[in-house]
C-alpha cells in the first residue's frame, strides 16, 4: 500500500487566517479610534457646559454673597433706582438709564450722634430730620446697585474695575453686555434689564512650560426687590368667607384680603377662575386667557408669584415687636405690661408698659437708645398712652358688626385743674368738671356738635287800651342744635345734655327805616334787664334721644311758644321729631316803664319806655353803639347731666363738661364788633293781638338774623367766599382738624380775616346770606326724627357720615392703619385721623413737629397772633396753662406715627392665638 504525504492537502490556511485575524484587528482599532475621537468630542462639550454651569453657580453665589452682604443689616433698605427720578412730576422716569436696577442705601446717619436719621431738640424744631440742612442727597447715599460687575460695592471698586450707577451707566448690547430682561418678557424696552457680563479666566500651562490666562466664560446676575410687587401668587385664606353685611362674617377679606385681585392691575383682563388656585408665575394668567399677553408683558416689574420679609426695624434696627401680643392680652382684666429681654450686658428687645407715651419717647429706656433727655421732652403731660390702644382695641369684646349700641363714654374728669385769678377766669366758674386733656388712657364717645344757633323774629301785640294804650315788643327766639354720630355704632344719649350758648344778646334794631325809633333786643345772661357782660348767654337743653350710626339730629323748638327761662334751663328744652316751625319759639317780652338805658329806646314821645306808642311793622339790625352792642363772647359749652335733670346756673357748673368751644377772636376778652344790616334790608314785624297769640307757621325769621356757629362747610356759602380768597374756606374737618376734641380755640397760628367774624379754625360764624334761610337749611325727616348734614345742606344728597369705626368682634384690629379710628388729642387743632396719616400739619415747619417761632412772650397766645396780653391770659385759661411746661401745638401725626409703625407690627391671629403667643 503507497502511503500519502495530509500536510500537502491543507496548505494556505495559514496565510487566510492570519490575513483574517489582521482585518479583524484592524478593524477593532479603527472603531476604537472613532469611539475615542467621539468621547473627545463629548468630554470637550460636557466640559464647556460645566464651566457655564461653575460661571452660573459663580454668579449665583456672589450674588447671594452681595445680598447678604449688603442687605443683611437690618438697617438697609433695597431701592428702585426709578425712585432716583430727576423730574418725579411726570409719569416718564426722566435722568435714570437704568431704572429696573436696585441700589441699597443705609438709614444710619452717621453724623449724627447716635447713627440714627432722627434728632430732637424741644427748643428748635421738636422731632426732625438730622439730614435735613446738610448736603445729603439719597442718590449720593446709594452704595451698591446689585448686579453683575459692581461686587464688592461703590467703595471697594479698584483699578480698571469702574463703579457702575444705574442713573448714568450707558450699556448698549454687545458682547459685554447680557440682556437678562428682554422680549418675551417685555414689551417696552425701557423695561429691558441690562448687566455688564463678567468674564471669568483660567490660569494655563503652555508646552513651553509658561503660564498664561485664558477667558473661561463669564456670569451675569441682576438682583431685584419683590417686595415693591403685587404678589399674584398667594391666595387669600378669607376668600370662601362669603362677606355678609348683617353680621360681619368674612370682613376680613374686605378689610385685610391676602392676595393681590388680578383685575386690578391694568392690562389682567382675567384672572383663575378659581381663586384658590395659586398663581406660579405672572405668566400663567396668558394660560388662563390669550388676552392677558400684553399685561402680562406690560407688567413684568410689577408682579410676582413669591415675596418674603423680614420684619426689621429699618430705622433702629432689630425685629419689630407684636403689637398684638399686647392688645389682645391682659393682666387681671387691665392692660398687661411686657417685659423687656436682656441679656447681662444689653436690654435685647424693650417691652411695652401702659403708661409708655404715644408721642415723644415712650419711656425713659427708648428715651436712653435714642440720646434724649426724657424728662425735657415737653409733651410728657399731654401725650396719650399705650393703654388708650389697648382700651380702643378691647372694644371688640363689647360690639357687634351690624348692629351695636352704646351709651355716652364721657372722658375723664380733671379734679383739681389748675384755675387762676380767683377761679373768675374764662369759664366765669362754669365749668368745675372739665375734660382731662393729660395722658389719654380712656375711650371717649360723644356726640359732635356740627351747628349751634339761633334765628329770631320780632312781633308786636298792643298792651292797654284807649289813649294808654302801648305797643309791647317780642324777641322770638328759634335755636338750631344739630348733634352728629360720627361712629359705626348707635349712640344712646341716656342722659340729657345741657348746651350753654353764647351769642350777640345785646343788639338793636331800628324800626320802619327811621333812625329815631329803635330799640335793644338783649336776651340771655343771668338778669331780665340788659346784662352786658353776660348779655346773649343762654341755656338749651338736649333731652335723651338715641342717635344711630352716621346720623345727624336738628334740634329745635317743638309745640306752643315758651317763655325764655334765664333761671330754670330744663324749661327751654328742645326736640328733634318735629320740624322747626315759626308756630314754635322762646320768646323774651320787653315791657320796662322806666329803662336806665332811655338812650336806646328812641321814638316820638322820648319817653325811657320800652313800651312803644306805635307798632313797628319792619326793623333791621343797626347798632346804636360799637361798644355796648357787640357781643361780649361767642362760645358754646356742651354738658352730660349726671346730678341735675332740670338744672340750674348753680347745678350747671358741677356737671361734667364735654365740649368747651370759643369761638371768638379774643376769648371774650373784648367785644366784638356787631352786625349791621345793609340799608334796605328789612325783617317783618309781626303783628300779634295780644301776649297770648303768637307768630302764625309761614313766617320764617329773616336769614341776617341768624346768629351762632357751624362746622365749615364742603362748598361754603357765596357770601363767606365773596369776603375771602375762595381757598381760603377750604378746610379739612377730618384731615387737620379735630371735631371730637374737648377744647376747641382760637391758636396762635390759625389763619384770620382782618374784619369780623375773621374766619379762624374750622367752627365759623357767617357772613349774612340768603344761603342760609330758614327754608334753605329745612332738616330731612328719616325715621321719624329730623336729621341734617355735618358739612352742609341737610339736601347735600348724603343721608349718613360714618366717621370713625369702633372695632368689633368680628372686625377687631385687622392693621396699624385701623387706629386710625381712635381719638388720641383733646384739641381741635390737631387730626381727626393720626395714626397712618400723612397730612403734614399746616401749623408748623415742613422741617420739624413744633414751630420754631412762639408768637409774643405768653406762650404762643399773644398780640403778635392779633390779641393782647389779657387775651392770652384767657386762652392760657382754657388750655389750663399746660403751655408753661408742654408744647399743644405739635405735629402730633407724625410723632405718633414715628413711634408705631418702625417698632411694631400686627398678626393676623385671633384673640386666643394672639395671647397664647404672648404668654
């Protein structure tokens, strides 16, 4: 058998495998290759995105360093540069490029002692702005505006890194400049937000072994305050609290609502249709409807979906204190008093006392911080107190919304006032019980007196018969008392009240145009004769009535004629069911034989008879004598009758007094000057048959014999206009006066006409008008009681004034801003509404809260303000000589609001969270 060679049978596999494997390998390598060259490729992108997220980490962080930095304190404040505005008259912001940028400004003042904004000096000025006089501007006091390129602020800035101020920083887009704020978000480019962009660098190593730096990106960042935006985003937690008006339930949403409505803000045609449904950015009202774009867009720097605050005392620094912790707590049924925190070596946080003064430091501590001398303040006695708050506060647990009642809430009594000159001063020993001015702590709630006044017609009526027959003269008298209720509640007078009123009693007339037959017509006083000095003084009173929320009661005479009672007051009582009615007088007859003042009673027979021999049928008023027929005082004096229903002079100077009103030029210190009519002006002489008949209805007085006072009037009338410049009647009853004050007076600093009746202060005497007809001031019968208008007309078109709102359980104290409502002064020349007003008053300097220069030598009531040294004496009486160590005449708004609203905040808690988070 041939035996065969099996290598020769596979010969080139070898090669093919070998061949294989190298294609295989080649194959692997390039696919490693291109895999490697895409890894690259990935790792050089993922890299550039890391050093945009390190650069925008990089701003974040030193954006948020800039913020605490700068805004950390607790006394910096962020600004709008837009506040920076050069010509703040127009709408445009004028002199700011930048306007969307916001700076940070400091309130220390570091010239000052001690750092604070404030100064006080009781003899220059009172409360003032330690800045005012020097060269401080805010926008010189501006040391950062937080964006990108200004780090480290306007005083760290070096080298080639410039300051950027957002008033004259000029950035036009380019490549150093970030559009942070743009189209899309905007619509008017003055909305556009730009920054300087900042680049970063990087430190490098070159093959040759040098280092170099390299651009390695940049950041931009722009910081913006939300608190000066409407918050779109919060819900209001009241909101399903259906508001009824009868109970009060769900007035918080009225009252204090949480969130900010959408309609309100122009350009939002719509918001969510379900209000509790959170908003999460401004942009998603363009969800809710296409129309809401261009809003949207309009509105960028005014809305946001989120805010939050610290609640820092800007101006002293520290947090702000729970003023509700206070208010809603108590100490055995009185106000509590709260501790201060310390620690061993400082007073952390200064508590609240009762008798902390509203006005001026409130305590010897505050008095310490704020480098004053306590005890020289100057309005230590007549500042109000914390427990005034804490007592207006807890009303709430007494009233109810929609109906509430109340009775008369007099104020304090001064016993032992301060009376001089033997006690015959100017309240002639009236007044024994006056209001207490000092140191308000207790609610008052009384009625205001909007007009006190008289009208009056003359008759005649035959006395005798035959040839001894005479002619009797008859003053009829038609008082005019108009009472409102400026509160929310129903003021139950549950007592009557006695009105004293004094007025022009000594005046004559002249009868049938002939100057040689006329006749005094005095009334009033303490005697039947004529009683200069206290001639004109009469005695009205007011019985119990209830007077519902707003409302303003007429009183007048009411059913037959009475006689004028000058002894026994409760005989001259007046009404307000029926309308007044020339049928309805007090009337004075004039029947002396022998007169001691024969001089004044002229006419034919020159007998000194107050008896006529004819009946007059016309008169006008025309005095005989300037200095015996002008009237010796005008005032009226309002009092609660607690001891004596049916009063007496005697029982009338012991009841306690509620309103005490001069509205005189000198306080009664000089009479003045009495009314003449114009020639050709005549009032009817009614002719009656005898001392029983009486003056038919239909026969209204003539209007020039009205005499008495009045709150001046929203539209005054054209003859008190016709005598001034017409701006010069424009007062604000509830802005810079106060009608529910105990003390109403001429002030040293009131504006005066240089003729009678001067027009000073915001109760008036008038010119003689047609305006003021009986038929023209007719009340409105409404629900069965005759009713007018405080500032008017009873016709003005305005049926209720609801002045001031007493807190109540459902309402209580929702803000700062509802203390408002509360009376913190006894003197009229200061605001109705104090607390949260910023009606400068017009009395003192725009520089400081006293005035700077007292008029004469008797504290502030003197010749230099048109009186004389017994003048001042008379004033200095009824303030009861407090001028000698307290200013009266003070911005007592801005001290009251200086000391509340940087110190204290409230909750929005009820009652029982309020005080167990006190306790």
């Amino acid at each position: 058998m041939k035996a065969h060679n099996v290598r020769h049978a596979i010969k080139g596999f070898a090669l093919i495998a070998t061949i294989s494997v190298l294609l295989l390998l080649t194959m692997v390598a390039v696919a490693f290759l291109s895999l490697s060259a895409l890894t690259v490729k990935t790792s050089r992108f993922e890299w550039a995105q890391e050093e945009a997220r390190a650069n925008a980490r990089l701003g974040l962080m030193i954006a948020i360093g800039e913020l605490q930095r700068d805004l950390g304190p607790d006394q910096r404040i962020a600004v709008s540069a837009s506040l920076l505005d050069s010509n703040p008259d127009t709408l445009a912001i004028e002199g700011v490029n930048n306007e969307q940028w916001m700076g940070v400004v400091s309130s220390r003042f570091d010239q000052n002692q001690n750092g604070s904004p404030f100064t006080r000096d009781m003899d220059d000025g009172g409360l003032q702005d330690a800045r005012n006089g020097t060269n401080f501007r805010i926008r010189d006091q501006v040391t950062n505006y937080l964006v990108s390129g200004n780090e480290g602020g306007r005083d760290k800035m070096r080298g080639a890194r410039q300051y950027q101020d957002a008033l004259t920083e000029n950035l036009p887009l380019g490549q150093d400049v970030v559009e942070i704020v743009s189209r899309g978000s905007v619509r008017n480019p003055r909305d556009f937000v730009r920054v300087r962009k900042v680049v970063t660098e990087k430190l490098r190593l070159t093959p040759d072994g040098r280092t170099e730096i390299r651009p390695n990106g940049g950041y931009a960042w722009w910081v913006q305050s939300n608190n000066q935006k409407a918050h779109v985003g919060r819900p209001d937690t009241h909101r399903n609290s259906a508001i009824d008006h009868n109970n009060g339930t769900g007035m918080q949403r009225m009252l204090h609502p949480q969130d900010a409505e959408p309609f309100v803000i122009e350009g939002i045609a719509q918001g969510q249709d379900n209000r509790d449904t959170r908003v999460l950015t401004p942009k998603t009202f363009t969800i809710i409807s296409e129309s809401n774009r261009i809003g949207v867009l309009n509105n960028f720097h005014a809305m946001t979906s989120f805010s939050s605050s610290v609640i820092c005392n800007v101006r002293d620094g520290g947090l702000k204190k729970n003023l509700s912790a206070f208010l809603h707590n108590s100490d055995n049924g009185q106000a509590p008093e709260i501790r201060d925190l310390n620690d061993p070596s400082r007073s952390c946080y200064i508590g609240v006392s009762p008798n902390d003064f509203l006005i001026g430091p409130p305590n010897e501590r505050y008095a310490a911080i704020r480098d004053v001398d306590f005890n020289d303040t100057q309005l230590q006695d007549i500042a109000p107190t914390f427990e005034l708050l804490w007592n207006w506060a807890n009303l709430a647990n007494e009233f109810s919304f929609g109906y509430a009642s109340t009775g008369i809430r007099e104020q304090k009594i001064w016993r032992g006032a301060p009376s001089r000159n033997g006690g015959a001063n100017v309240y002639d020993q009236e007044n024994l019980r006056p209001a207490d001015p000092r140191n308000l702590s207790t609610i008052k709630i009384t009625p205001v007196i909007v007009e006190a006044c008289v009208y009056y017609n003359l008759a005649t009526y035959p006395r005798g018969t035959g040839s001894e027959q005479q002619n009797a003269l008859r003053l009829c008298l038609y008082p005019r008392i108009g009472l409102w209720n400026p509160y929310n509640v129903e003021m139950r007078l549950d007592k009557p009240m006695l009105l004293q009123l004094f007025l022009n009693g000594k005046k004559t007339v002249e009868f049938n145009g002939n100057v040689g037959f006329t006749r005094e017509i005095y009334y009033g006083g303490r005697r039947n004769t004529f009683d200069g000095q206290y001639g004109g003084q009469v005695y009205f009173k007011l019985p119990a009535v209830t007077i519902p929320p707003g409302e303003t009661f007429i009183f007048s005479m009411g059913g037959a004629p009475r006689e004028l009672n000058i002894n026994q007051f409760g005989a001259n009582i007046l009404q307000a069911r029926e309308a007044p009615s020339s049928d309805s007088y007090l009337f004075k007859d004039y029947l002396q034989v022998r007169t001691s003042r024969g001089q004044y009673a002229r006419d034919e027979d020159n007998d000194p008879s107050e008896l006529m021999p004819i009946a007059p049928t016309s008169y006008r008023e025309r005095p005989l004598s300037y200095k015996e027929h002008g009237a010796d005082n005008y005032m009226f004096m309002l009092k609660y009758l607690q001891n004596n229903p049916n009063p007496t002079i005697a029982s009338f100077r012991n009841e306690p007094a509620l309103v005490y009103a001069s509205v005189s030029l000198q306080a009664g210190g000089g009479d003045e000057f009495p009314l003449e009519w114009p020639t050709g002006t005549e009032g009817i002489v009614h002719q009656l048959t005898g001392p029983g008949d009486h003056v038919d209805a239909g026969n209204p007085p003539h209007p020039f014999s009205r005499d008495g006072f009045r709150v001046r009037w929203l539209d005054e009338t054209a003859s008190n206009k016709g005598v001034n410049n017409e701006l010069f009647l424009q007062e604000a009853p509830l802005g810079n006066w106060n009608l529910r004050a105990s003390y109403i007076c001429r002030n040293p600093y009131d504006n005066l006409t240089n003729r009678a009746p001067y027009f000073h202060g915001i109760y008036t005497r008038d010119n003689p008008s047609d305006e003021l007809s009986w038929d023209n001031l007719n009340p409105v019968l409404r629900n069965g009681f005759q009713t007018g208008f405080p500032f008017g007309k009873a016709n003005f078109g305005v049926d209720t004034v609801v002045a001031f709102e007493v807190p109540t359980r459902e309402v209580g104290i929702p803000s700062l801003g509802y203390l408002r409502h509360l009376q913190l002064s006894e003197y009229v020349w200061h605001p109705s509404y104090t607390i949260g007003t910023s009606v400068a008053d017009p009395k003192v300097p725009t520089t400081g809260t006293i005035p700077t220069e007292i008029p004469g030598n008797n504290r502030g009531w003197s010749s230099a303000g048109m009186g004389t040294g017994y003048w001042a004496q008379l004033f200095s009486d009824i303030v009861f000589y407090l001028p000698e160590k307290n200013h009266l005449i003070f911005d007592m708004s801005y001290e009251v609001n200086h000391n509340l609203w940087s110190d204290f905040f409230l909750t929005g808690g009820t009652q029982n969270q309020v005080a167990n988070f006190a306790q």
